[in-house]
C-alpha cells in the first residue's frame, strides 16, 4: 500500500524554486501518478474534479518534479510531486491560484 501525502503548503514550497522550468513538451515519464492519485481522498481536491496533466516543471535542483493535473478552473491545479532522484511520490498539494493571488474563478 502506498503512502498518501497531503504537502500543505510549507512542505510544498520546499520543492518549489523559482525558476521552475517547463519540461511538460520534454519530460519522460518517471512513473505512473494515477494509482496514486486515484487513491488521494476526495475531500483534498476541495470540490475540484480532475482532469488531464495539463503541465510539467522541474525544479532548478532537478530534484523534483511538479505535475499539475488541471481541474475545471483554469486557476486550480492538482500538484502531484515527484521525488525525481527516489523515482517516487513526494506527495500531492491542491494549487489554488485563486486564493493564492486573488485572482477571480474561470471556469473552462
């Protein structure tokens, strides 16, 4: 059984550093998140449904890697967090740009 790891939101940016670079064209596939996420509570994506990897960024230390799985809201993204030396699932974290920058909601 794996490990289901709510990152809040200190334990997140421990593995964001700007400049967080875009590899969502070139990134290879390290393993597979959906068991993963499909076992993350619902109660997480706070009444976000999930859709499609949207993007893919490395950190500049190359030590992990952000896979941001797109919701209904242009602004909200599940962050599913890869521990790239481990090949394994750091954890995940709800990004909600909205209320991190006070942006208005937009739906797709």
């Amino acid at each position: 059984m794996m490990d289901i790891i709510k990152l809040n939101a200190i334990a997140f940016n421990q593995t964001f550093q700007p400049p967080m670079q875009d590899v969502t064209k070139t990134a290879e596939q390290l393993l597979d998140i959906w068991h993963y996420v499909d076992a993350i509570p619902f109660v997480d994506f706070d009444g976000f449904t999930l859709g499609d990897v949207a993007y893919v960024y490395l950190n500049p230390t190359g030590l992990y890697q952000h896979i941001l799985i797109a919701t209904e809201d242009q602004n909200v993204f599940l962050v599913v967090v890869i521990d790239v030396l481990n090949k394994g699932i750091y954890g995940h974290h709800l990004l909600n740009l909205i209320e991190l920058y006070g942006l208005a909601e937009e739906s797709e």
